[in-house]
C-alpha cells in the first residue's frame, strides 16, 4: 500500500536498498510517503518502527532529530527516572555521534540506555522511542561508523532538511475530538482535577457532557484491552468537570484567553449545540469576535432539548455552555431564526461563516398509511423537544399529559430512541415497546450496553428483528400497527447474512403513540438556492471532512448538518478543526491545515490502535472500574441523574489501569 | 441502604507467592504493600507510604510468573495466586542503571549538603554498587530558589514527586506542582506568595537534599543530631515529631514523614523553651504559700496529662476552684454529648475522616484550628472524592478547592443550626420518641430564617449525601463557647447515635482534652488565685514572665492526650534548671519523685491505662500501624437524652469580631517561636471596613472578657462579611483568661500609635 526504500513498521521488514526498482516490495500500511499535497516525505519515524521513503536518507540525523524531539516534547514525560533522563542521554549520544564526535563506546550506551528505557519506562513513549532508534543503529550501521571511524558529521547534518513530530495515542487517535486522554486520566492519578480539565478542554470543551453521553469510541482503541478490559475513559473525564463545578472554581481554560481581537474581524455561526458552541470556544479563545444565532430560546442545540434530564443534567451541561459565553468575544442571539434571506445577510456581513444547525428532522419509518399529521404519530424530536423542555426549563406543559397511561410503540435503534422510550416511562406510560429491525447485540453496538441494559431494567419491551408493515387508525389517532417479524439468513455464499421477512409471523400491537426514531435529517431550506451549495448523497452540506469549508468560500459546515446525524464527540471534532481553519482563513483568504492537523490526519489513516499487539509489563487481571446507578426504583418515576459517577477509589485505581499509551511519531519532509 | 458499591472488588482474600513466600492478604493492596506486609524488601526511591503509589522511579520493578515484562509494583495490585520474584538479576540491573540515570549530573556536594547521610540517592547508589558512571548528558544550569520556609535546588532536585504528592494530597496547600518538560522538567510553587509553613511536611519526604527547611540549611551534618521523639503540643493534634538536638539547641523538629504528618506550627514552633532558668527558692517558696492560700487556680491549657492530674490532686486536697476556661467549656460540651452517646468520647476518629465520602464542618476554621484535621478532611477530598460542608458565619478562601458547599449561618445561630442539621439528616432514623417529638416539632421556616440557612441549601446537602458511605462530622470551638452549647451537644450526639456519623469534637488548642478529662474543673476564679501560664494574683510562667518560672512543654516529661484519643508521651528536649510543678506539689505533700510517675495513676474512669511512662511504646511498624502510647478506652456512661426546646436566637448586627489565630499559630508558645512570623492585626474585608467605620491602618483599642486589645487594622482582599478575625496568640498570660462565645461584637476606641515615630 506504501512505497517504501525501507521499513520495519510493525513487524513487517522490507529492504528494497539496492534492488532492482521493479522487485521492490511495498509496506502493507499505509504510511505518509507524500506529506501534503506539495510536500513529500523522506522518512516516517515511529513508535512502531521506521520507514525511508528516500533512498538519500541521513539515518544518523533522523535518529538523532527523533530522539531530539522526545526531549521536546514536554507535555508528560520528564516523570520517570529512565525517560527523564534517559531520553537526554539518547539524545546527546546521537547528537554526538552525528555531529562527527562519537565513539563505538557511545553506540553500546545507547543501547544499554534503550534497554533500560524499554523495559522501565512510565508511559509507551519512553518504552517505544528507542525501537526505531535501535533499528536504524542495526540497519542503517554503515552512517552510523562511517561517523564514529571517520569522525565526520553525517552526511546532510544540519541540512534543510525538516522534521515534524506529533505525539498521540491510540484513543486520542480514535477520538473524533482526539482529546488528550492519557493526560486527563494523569490529572485524575495525581488528584490535580484542575489540571485534568483543562486537558480536557484542549480539544473538548463539552467535557461534563463528553463525560456523561459519550459513546466513547476511544475505548475500543484502548490497548488495556489487549490485556484485560479496557479503562472506563469516558467516565474519567467527568471528574475534572465535576471538581471545578463542585468548587465553585473560576474556569478552567487549556490556554490563557486573549483578549478582544477588535480588529474587525468576525465569525458568524449558525445553531448553539455542541458543534457551535466549540467552534465558538475555540475562536473565542484567541479573543476572536464571534456571533452565534440559535432558533431557540434555550442553548445547547439537542443535547439540551435531545438528550434527556437524567442522563444529562441541564444544571451542568449549562456549565459547558456557560464556559463558552463567558468569554468576552462570544455574543448568543436567541430565538434567531436563520432562514435563507438572513443566511445571505450573514453570509455579507461575516469575514466567515459556520453552519452547525444538525439534523432536526424525524425521517418516517415507512410504513403504508404512514401520516405524519395523524393524531398519536410524534417525531422524536418534537417529542423529545416537549419533554425536555418542560423538563429542563418548564417551557411549554408536561409531556405526561399525552403520555401517562398511554401506549407507546417507538422505532429505533440509537440513541434518540432510547432516549423517547425512557423518556416515556418517566412520563408515566403505561406500556413501552421498542420495535429494531435488527437484534440486541447491533443495539447495544449502536448505544451503549448500560443504556440498553438500564432502558430493559426499566420496563421497556424490545421486540428485535421487527418493523412496521401499516399503520391503522380511527381518522383521528393511531389505533394499532401492524408488525412483520425477521430472521437473519446465512448467506450460502459466506456473505453476510440477510434479513429475511418471516411468513406468517406477523402481529398487531394496539397503541395510542408511534413514535419514530430512526434517524433524522438536516433542514436545508436555510441555504439560498442561489449558491447551489454542494449536498452529500445523504442531503448534508458537502465538505471535504478535513478543511470543512462547504462549496462556497468561507461558508464552513461542522457537526451533524454535515456528517449527518452522528455523536457530540465527532461534532466537536469536527467544530474544532473547522475553527482551526476559520481562524486563519479569516486573515489570508486561504484553506490551510497546522502541521499538527496534517500529522493527526496521517495517524489517523495509518490506525494508530494495534488490536493485535501484545502487552507487557503490566498486570493483567485487574477489573474495570464500574460506577454506581440509582437502583429502577429509585429512578424510573424522576428525572435524577441515573449515574452517579466514580467514587474516588475508583476512580484513582481507573486511571492507574491507564498505561498511558502515548506515541511520539515524526515525518522527515 | 444496599450493600456498598464496590465494583473494584476491593477487600476479596487472596494468596500470592513472594521470593517463595506464600502471603495472604486482600485485593486492592499493591504487591509493595503485601510485601512489606510479610517483611519482603523492594528498593524505592519515590515510595512514600502515606501518599497514593507515585511511580516515578520505576526502581520497585518485579516479575511476575506468567507476565511478560517488568511489574511496578508500588502501583500494580496483586492478583490471587500471583507468584512474584522480587530480585534477580535482570532486575538488579534495571535498578543499577536506573540509580546511574539518578546519578547522571548530581552534583558531587555532599559535603555541604543537608542531606547527607540521611541520603536515599547516597544509600541507593551504594546499594547497587554504582562505582562508575556509563552514563552523560549535557548539564543545565538551575538556581537555587528560596521559598520562604523551605528552599528548592532543582540541581539535586530527582523528580521523585514525594512533594507535590504530599502539597496535593496531605496538607492540600497544592502549591507544590511538577513542571513537564523531559529532562528540564522541575518542581515549581505556584503560590509562592503565601508562603505555606505546611510546605515544611512537602519537605520533610524529599529523598535528596532538594527541598530543605532554609532555617535548617548548613547548620549542621544530620548525623550529629540527636532525635528526641515527642508529641507537638499546640494545637491538639498530639502529632509526632522529633526535636532534632545537639549541645541543648533544636537544631529542628522532624517527623516519622513515611506514615504521619506535621504542620507548620509543629516543624517550625519548637523554639519555645524557658531557658536560662536556675532554681529561686524564695520565689518557690512564695509559690507554696500561694498553693496554700489560693482560693482558685487558674490555668492554660499547654500543660501536660500529668500536670492535670498534680493540680486535680491538689484541689482534691485544698478545695480551691480549678478554672481552664477552654478546657471547661469542652468538658460541659462532652458531658452533654455523652448524654446522648452513652460513651464518655465522642466515637470519630481521623483515619476514618480520612475515609469518608462526605463531611461536614460546622462551628470550626479547621484550617486555622486544627491542621491535622484539615489534612484528613483534604485525603478524603482527594482519594474519596468527598463532598465537605462547610458551615460557618465566615467562608475561608484555604479551603475553597475541599469544600463542595459552603453553608453560612449568622453568627449566634449555632443552636438553630445544629436543629436543622438533625432535623434534615435524621429524617429516616430511628428516634427516642421524645426525641423524635422534638425534631418534627420544630418549626422548620422560622428556623431556617433565623439561622439565615435555606431549605434548599439543607436540601442540597442532603441530595449531597445521596449513596456515600462514611460520613463524618467535625465540630470545633464556636460551639463550645456557645452559650447553649450543652444543647447544641446533644443535638450533635444525635448524629453519632443515631445516623453513624463519625464524629470529631476538635479539642481547643493545647491539652485541653487532657484537663477536660483529669480535672474537675469549675466555671470561674474567685478570690485569691494562683495562674499558671495565666496573668493571676501569683503566677507560673513557663513563657519566663511570672513570678516562678515553669518548664514548658519541650524541657518536660509527660504525656498528652489528641484530638485521635490518644495519649502521647513528650520527652525532654532541652533542659531546665528551674523548679517544676511536681516540686511544688511534693512541698504541698503529695510525694511523687518525677512528674511521670503520675503516668501511672491517670484516672482509668477516663478511659487512660494503666501504664507507666516508660512503657509506653513509640514507633509506628513496617506497613505504618501506629504503636504510640495508648488509645483511651470509651467509657459507658449513663444517657437519658433530654433536649430542650430551641431557643431564641439573638441576633448580632453590625461588624463582628471572631477570636481565631493565624494558621499556624495557637498559643503564646507558638507566638514565641522566631521562625513563625505572624502579625497580631485585626484582619477583616473591606466590608467589615465599612460596618466597622475603620480605615486600613487605624489601631483600634477593644475589650473581650476584660482582656483588652489594641489592634492595626488590616484589609484582606479574600475575605467577605462583616466578622473579622482578631488574634490572640500575641496576648501571652491574658490569652486563656478568653472565656465566652468566640464572636463579640466591636466596640472599639481609635488610638493614636506609631503616628510619633514617623
């Protein structure tokens, strides 16, 4: 997939030194050979390994350059004796050598340091610097003499050639928001719960949310699980929220907010959810001006009229949000309706613009004699809007006086139905069924196993491989569904297996609501048609998921209005790149990535995460830590908050379990 | 309640094989742990027992059969059946090497360095034969800084992060911070400003010579110091502590720092001693007459258990009054207390405060009052995530980063309060009837208007408590001094009994837990009276202005009774040539050779043993179990709980003034000691300012107890409220003639001082 010179990248060996050009064999991974569009790549330097894209290679310079910028890189090491000062002597040595003073006593050091590195070390990157170092010395030993017998510095010491490093680790990599992890669990280790939040908020400003309803992919790239469970990550993260709240503490930012910019400069955004409200944050902080228009009278986009009460306390997702308006250059316009003349206003008056609106239409089940306008047929926003927002800011009347005693049949599968049918419950239903086309296993893969887990304690009835074939009614309401059954078919050929409709097993629910949640939609009818705004095939604002600027300059797009509906955590990412790029393009006119971002995209795509690799130097065995939940009675009738979070003992043995994964990767351009 | 949420499954019975040694023991302890445990040795150099595993050294490594790679053991929990090799010879050359990366760049200045030869980087480098040096980098140059009390050379500095660990988790100063960045990373203070004495306990971990106490810095080698070990007498606390000794000066106090704590006051306050004292016969023989006549005696609290029991004895035989207002008020306090209990002590101690998941503070600045508290309510904070109600009529901006709720009450309240907080916690339990009549009685509105404590706050207390496990309660001395503190007592006691509150009625400073037990103590002196450490009509004075001079705490024997229950014994620091007040006593005709020989007959009905002071033990063992004199034995004593009804409250408008001590200061011992520089000055916000009618700078003149003051006043930008906070260590013999409620409101003359000299 890669052409390689040279590469042990995770245990492959490829040496196409000095073969004939049409033997060569290429890298099975997928290194960055070019670095952008008009830089290549001499060489890729690793925590896994080396790979030389350019046959002219310094080996000497690239390992001493590699080992210079473990020394730099400041933000945890220095905390163990063997990578404190073990990195500086792998440095000095190699420094020494390639400056043409080294000796062959300096290369057995080397080595006896690297080994005491590897085997001592606190965190993965003072156990894994010295591996591609070790490989260069052996398969790169003719640079190395040539420089100690000759006493000469290597062969383009000191050229022009530069050297871009990125630390990261499998989770972060994995984290659409490539939040910081193993630093926020260090903060929990060392009890700095101030410090831990604002690693966090270096990337994440939604950190109590973030720390409730993530589904937390990163702990599926978590290498704990090569060993035992992974760490609980998500719930880690909420602890340095809860301590500044708790405290009453003044905010805790990542950097030091600047002031007012005041230099004319302005960034209008369109929708106050997570996705605005982190662009809004991160282009705040460098005291940037920004205007935020949100259509409703409360903030926070669906997490605040989606995501219910007991699983995301209102009381601390304001928090999050306040952190955001409270700096000087954010300014929120309420009840701001952004429709396509006001689009085009903004769009005139803002040096950029962001659109971060979601997906805030219920797509229909598809059903026969489906009726949107019927009597007891409720979208799970609208209904999930009422709810909440009774519930959270007595705006509007309680959902129970449709719901109580009632029967409710929701279609679904994610999140939004989970959330209308424990919503339901709450409001007192009399009978709640979930109807999922496909079985329990995909609906906790899509969820969470606790969400699940909690929503069946509760009373909800799922009735897996199912879907609604017609729905019946009075002329005024909903009466009954009917409903087909399936069943999964192997494939004769090894394909994937089908869901097939199973003849005669079809069945009738009497109901009073039908609820769909399968998915939702963005409102488009906010772009002037005028500007033929490119659309995905999915009907979102079409972007090139790296820059997020739209088809037309300086109208950017983030979050589920481009994605499509998707997690908090990818909106955030997502927002947060997308104000990266504003913040420049606002001065030069121009879409441009950091160094920083184009590394992140290069991991990204090589997988940092290696399922497969074996652990050591760790003890297996020791459990994940699980918080405590209210118990069904003490909350299927309100509306607390059903996690309780960790205790302190738990949460310090968590965040000991963290084997602090970081990885420090470097390209030679 | 369900059984306790524990998902770690900490607690579980397991057996691990050590070096071939089968150890059994509970899942949640470190391979570190079991080892000690069972007297197995792994090197460290940044273990500290007291303190969660840091890891930063990387020298405790083990193999563990069966797991591939090098096992951290301070930090990694054993697993059952786990069999461990602590030494081989792999392992020994990780460590070697890792003492050789510690060695990199040391600088070679052992000679001058406070450390030597109480060194880890020495004695670890000789453990594994580290004679020569594979090993270079390129040196940095990093001053010297000085903090204040403790100084920092990050020249010598190893990255151990004992300190920051200490700074973060015991005394929660959280000055103390690393600062990352590889080989240049360092400790910094972050609050350099403030000078916390507390960063002396930081210090005392520290392996190498990094972070040092500056008083201490090249005054002597440590090896010529003589350890007397001992118990600090000021704040009630009883810590341990050794005065470090040589030719009859403390050269400085240390501390078993491995398993216990000291405060400022205790590290720094050693220098107290009444010296240069001979023996004046005729003043001793006045004494005597004195004793004779004496229709009262008066005294401070900073005396010995054994002092205590010389004056009870002498009472029992003359008949005179024996006041120690403080330590009276504590008793009354107790009694009424046990009433409720049954148990002649309250039943809190601090490890389990240490423990909890929730505390609340009420009638106390814990911080300024007791330290050693405080501490334990920061290890909860930190390793239990405990939530801390903070109640009291002032907020203290130290503990803004423990306390999760700061609930304010007016001044005077304190009864009302104690109503509220019963009613509101006792909601579930089961009552004495009578008791239980009283509670829902209460009129909860009126209440909660009086107190200036909302229902809504007492709401989100209890919501607070929603699931915790191990709650604790720490009362102090705004209750005691209380004019209904009787009543505020049992409404306390309730919390114990009846909803298994760990409770801890803080003692006022010095050794007032001790007289409060020894003596049969009464309200007030009358008539002609004899004080000790207490301006009297005759007086003993171990501060050296009396009329006989008395030993003080550091040039005596005896025991002292602490805020754990526990009774410690104090050894002779520094000498004194004068009379004691055992001398005294034989003169009166009781017959004891030594002071100690009362050790022996402290009264059991108190809950003392029966033990001779010198079998009293004085160590702590291999895994930090404390064998340090005895605990008391609760004693049952009679209940019939009999509440009142609430009274009145009385309101107290205008500026305030509350009676508390620098932190770090308690008594005029402490204000004595050359090393703890704190200024006597009314200190109050700009608002008291303003209610007060005081501009910053004024000297004022007030009276409290007919103990008058005359006071510069000082703004403090933290602080809110119109109370401000008036010193009384500076007050030597007049500071225990305080007796009442610890607020008084300010009425006050302006005085004209300092204005001539300018």
């Amino acid at each position: 997939m890669s052409r390689v010179v040279f590469s042990t990248w995770r245990d492959e060996f490829i040496d196409n030194r000095g073969k004939p050009v049409d033997e060569w064999k290429e890298s099975a991974f997928k290194l960055p050979e070019t670095y952008n569009a008009d830089t290549g790549s001499k060489a890729f330097i690793g925590w896994d390994g080396v790979a030389i894209f350019d046959d002219d290679i310094d080996a000497v310079e690239l390992a001493s350059q590699y080992a210079a910028q473990y020394q730099e890189y400041s933000e945890a090491c220095g905390r163990c004796a063997p990578g404190r000062w073990g990195g500086r002597i792998l440095y000095d040595l190699l420094d020494k050598i390639a400056r043409g003073e080294g000796s062959h006593e300096d290369v057995s050091h080397l080595k006896e340091v690297s080994e005491t590195m590897m085997a001592t070390s606190k965190c993965e990157i003072g156990k894994t610097v010295p591996k591609p170092i070790l490989d260069l010395m052996e398969h790169y030993k003719g640079q190395f003499d040539t420089c100690i017998d000759a006493q000469q510095p290597s062969k383009h010491y000191g050229g022009d050639t530069s050297y871009i490093a990125k630390v990261t680790a499998p989770c972060t990599d994995m984290c659409p928001a490539h939040v910081d992890i193993p630093a926020y669990i260090e903060g929990v280790r060392d009890m700095i719960f101030t410090d831990s939040l604002a690693a966090t908020r270096q990337t994440m400003p939604l950190a109590h949310t973030c720390g409730r309803v993530c589904p937390h992919p990163c702990e599926d790239a978590c290498r704990r699980a090569n060993l035992d469970e992974p760490i609980s990550i998500m719930e880690l993260k909420r602890i340095g929220a809860d301590y500044e709240t708790d405290h009453a503490l003044p905010w805790q930012h990542p950097f030091e907010v600047q002031p007012p910019r005041n230099d004319g400069k302005k960034v209008a955004i369109v929708g106050a959810g997570p996705a605005g409200l982190t662009a809004a944050y991160y282009l705040g902080i460098q005291g940037i001006h920004v205007d935020i228009f949100e259509e409703l009278p409360v903030n926070g986009g669906e997490v605040a009229v989606g995501v219910p009460e007991y699983r995301m306390p209102v009381e601390k997702y304001n928090k999050d949000i306040q952190l955001v308006l409270d700096l000087p250059t954010v300014h929120i316009h309420n009840n701001h309706r952004v429709d396509a003349e006001r689009l085009k206003e903004i769009d005139a008056e803002y040096d950029a613009t962001l659109l971060a609106f979601g997906t805030r239409l219920s797509k229909k089940v598809r059903a026969a004699n489906e009726n949107p306008k019927m009597g007891g047929y409720w979208g799970a926003i609208a209904m999930l809007d009422k709810v909440n927002l009774w519930n959270k800011y007595g705006i509007g009347s309680p959902a129970s006086n449709e719901l109580k005693d009632k029967v409710v049949v929701c279609v679904g599968g994610g999140f939004t139905s989970m959330d209308v049918v424990r919503c339901s419950i709450r409001e007192g239903a009399k009978k709640v069924i979930m109807l999922y086309r496909r079985d329990e296993k995909t609906i906790i893969r899509n969820t969470t196993y606790e969400e699940y887990h909690e929503a069946v304690e509760e009373g909800v009835e799922f009735i897996f491989h199912s879907a609604i074939e017609e729905i019946f009614d009075d002329g005024e309401k909903i009466t009954k569904l009917k409903v087909n059954r399936f069943e999964l078919v192997p494939d004769p050929d090894g394909g994937r297996p089908q869901l097939q409709k199973i003849e005669g097993a079809d069945f009738e629910i009497e109901c009073d609501y039908l609820i769909p949640a399968v998915s939702q939609s963005a409102d488009l009818q906010l772009l002037p048609e005028e500007w033929n705004i490119e659309l995905t095939s999915w009907n979102t604002i079409l972007t090139n998921g790296r820059d997020f600027m739209s088809s037309r300059p300086g109208l950017f797009a983030a979050g589920d209005c481009e994605y499509g509906p998707m997690t908090i955590v990818n909106a955030v990412g997502q927002a947060r790149r997308a104000a990266s790029v504003i913040s420049r393009y606002i001065y030069d006119g121009k879409v441009s990535l950091t160094d920083e971002e184009i590394m992140e995209d290069h991991l990204n795509k090589l997988k940092v995460y290696d399922k497969n690799e074996k652990i050591t130097g760790w003890m297996p065995g020791l459990p994940r830590a699980v918080s405590e939940k209210l118990s069904v009675e003490e909350r299927k009738t309100n509306n607390k908050e059903v996690n309780l979070g960790f205790t302190g003992e738990e949460a310090i043995a968590e965040a000991e379990r963290c084997m602090r994964c970081y990885y420090i990767s470097m390209v030679a351009v | 309640m369900g059984a306790t949420h524990n998902s770690i499954n900490t607690g579980k019975p397991i057996t691990v094989t050590i070096d071939g040694k089968v150890c059994k023991s509970t899942f949640g302890k470190t391979i570190l742990e079991i080892a000690r445990e069972n007297d197995i040795y792994i090197p460290t150099m940044c273990y500290l027992t007291k303190v969660q595993p840091i890891g930063s050294c990387r020298m405790c490594v083990v193999n563990v059969e069966g797991v591939d790679g090098m096992i951290l053991s301070c930090q990694e929990k054993a697993v059952d059946g786990a069999v461990i090799t602590t030494n081989n010879e792999a392992l020994f050359t990780e460590r070697q090497n890792i003492m050789k990366l510690y060695d990199v760049n040391h600088p070679l200045e052992c000679g001058v360095c406070d450390k030597s030869g109480e060194c880890d980087l020495q004695n670890k480098t000789m453990e594994f034969d580290v004679d020569q040096q594979n090993f270079t980098a390129r040196d940095q140059h990093r001053p010297v800084e000085n903090w204040g009390y403790v100084s920092y050379d990050p020249a010598l500095c190893i990255m151990c992060e004992k300190c920051v660990r200490v700074s973060t988790e015991i005394t929660g100063d959280e000055a103390l911070k690393v600062k990352f960045g590889g080989y240049g990373s360092t400790i910094i203070n972050v609050k350099k400003e403030k000078n916390y004495a507390s960063l002396g306990d930081a210090a005392a971990v520290c392996p190498v010579g990094a972070l040092v106490s500056t008083h201490f810095k090249y005054t002597s080698n440590a090896w010529e110091l003589n350890k007397i070990p001992s118990a600090c007498p000021h704040c009630g606390g009883g810590c341990q502590m050794y005065y470090e000794v040589k030719r009859d000066r403390i050269y400085r106090v240390t501390n078993e720092y491995e398993f216990t704590n000291l405060c400022g006051a205790g590290r720094y306050g050693f220098d107290y001693a009444n010296e240069g004292v001979s023996k004046d016969a005729e003043a001793f023989a006045k004494a005597v007459e004195a004793f004779k006549k004496a229709e009262s005696v008066i005294v401070a609290p900073q005396i010995s258990n054994e002092e205590a029991l010389i004056l009870q004895k002498l009472k029992e035989k003359y008949g005179f009054k024996l006041v120690s207002h403080e330590a009276r008020a504590y008793q009354r306090f107790m009694r009424a207390y046990s009433e409720v209990t049954g148990k002649h002590l309250y039943g809190g101690d601090l490890k389990r405060l240490s423990e909890s998941q929730a505390i609340i503070v009420f009638g106390s600045r814990v911080n300024n009052d007791a330290p050693t508290v405080k501490y334990h309510i920061n290890m909860a904070s930190k390793w239990h995530r405990a939530r801390v109600a903070y109640m009291h009529p002032m907020e203290d901006a130290e503990m803004q980063h423990i306390v999760t709720q700061f609930i304010k009450y007016e001044v005077g309240s304190e009864e009302g309060v104690a109503a509220l907080l019963a009613h509101t916690l006792l909601e579930h339990a089961e009552l004495p009837q009578s008791v239980r009549g009283i509670l829902d009685d209460l009129d909860i509105g009126n209440l909660s208007a009086e107190c200036n404590v909302g229902e809504e706050e007492l709401d989100a207390l209890k919501r607070s408590l929603i699931k915790k496990h191990g709650f604790s309660l720490v009362v102090g001395s705004d209750l005691y001094m209380h004019p209904r503190a009787e009543q505020i007592a049992k409404l306390v006691a309730l919390l114990e009994t009846y909803a298994g509150f760990n409770v801890i009625c803080v003692p006022p400073a010095g050794n007032a837990m001790g007289l409060s037990l020894i003596c049969d103590l009464d309200d007030a002196a009358e008539g002609y009276t004899v004080g000790y450490d207490v301006k009297a009509d005759f007086t003993l004075s171990a501060l050296g202005n009396g009329d006989l001079d008395m030993p003080a705490l550091n040039q005596q024997e005896g025991t002292l009774t602490t805020v754990d229950k526990r009774v410690v014994p104090m050894h002779v620091a520094l000498p004194y040539g004068g009379y004691v007040l055992n001398d005294i006593a034989n003169a009166l005709g009781l017959r004891a050779k030594y002071t100690i020989d009362y050790t022996v007959q402290l009264p059991e009905e108190k809950g003392f043993v029966k033990t001779a002071f010198d079998d009293l033990p004085e160590y702590f063992d291999a895994v930090g179990t404390e064998h340090r004199g005895y605990l008391l034995n609760a004693q049952q004593v009679e209940s019939g709980c009999e509440l009142d009804e609430i009274e009145e409250i009385e309101a107290f408008d205008g500026a305030i003034v509350y009676r508390c001590d620098p932190v770090d200061q308690f008594s005029p011992f402490t204000a004595k000691a050359k090393l703890l520089e704190d200024e006597p000055v009314l200190l109050g916000s700009s608002q008291f300012a303003a209610a007060a009618k005081l501009k910053e700078g004024e000297h004022i003149r007030f009276e409290v107890d007919g103990v008058v003051f005359e006071r510069l006043f000082k703004i403090d930008t933290d602080m809110k409220g119109t109370i401000a906070l008036n010193p009384t260590f500076d007050m030597g013999l007049s500071s225990s003639l305080l007796s009442s409620y610890r607020f008084s409101r300010l009425v006050y003359e302006k005085i004209n001082i300092g204005n001539n000299d300018e």
